[in-house]
C-alpha cells in the first residue's frame, strides 16, 4: 500500500504503511529506501537523513544507480519520482 500511495504522490497515506513495514521487517532494506523518498519528498528532511544513514549503515556500498537497476518502473515517470525521493533524502549515486 506504501509504495501505490507514494507513486500516487499520496505521501500522508504512504507513510504509515511504510512505518508499519519498516517496524514489523526492521532489515528489509526495500521499506528504508521508501520511507527514506517518502519522508524527502514531504520535506522532512531530518526523518529523510536518518532513513538513508540506516541504508548505508546496512548497506554501505548501496548506491541509486544500482537501486535503479534493481527496481525498474514500466513508466518512467514513476521511476524518476523514486530516484528523486531518494536523492533528496541524500543517497548516493
């Protein structure tokens, strides 16, 4: 549900199913990586920063372009909005 809400540019309704999915499965890094461009592009910069610590905490090498290669959007539009969530939440390249 976090992530129809979040390709929706339905932050609000995203976040508390990516909050939900993060609590329950703490090492599924694909929960930190939505809540992270979830939280970014609502502006909230702090909670963005943290969720991209604990990425590269967990995965120190993980870089958006090998994201990209790894979660492929059908639409590119949708696949533009992802990276930029994650690259206002200050993840690497």
């Amino acid at each position: 549900m976090g992530l129809a809400h979040y390709v929706l540019k339905e932050y609000a309704q995203a976040l508390p199913a990516l909050r939900d999915c993060v609590s329950r499965a703490p090492n599924l890094l694909a929960g930190h990586f939505w809540l992270a461009a979830t939280y970014a592009q609502m502006g909230r910069m702090e909670d963005a920063r943290g969720e991209a610590a604990e990425i590269l905490r967990v995965q120190p090498t993980y870089s958006i372009g090998g994201s990209q290669r790894a979660m492929a959007f059908k639409n590119a539009e949708d696949d533009q909005h992802y990276v930029d969530g994650l690259r206002k939440a200050g993840l690497p390249e």
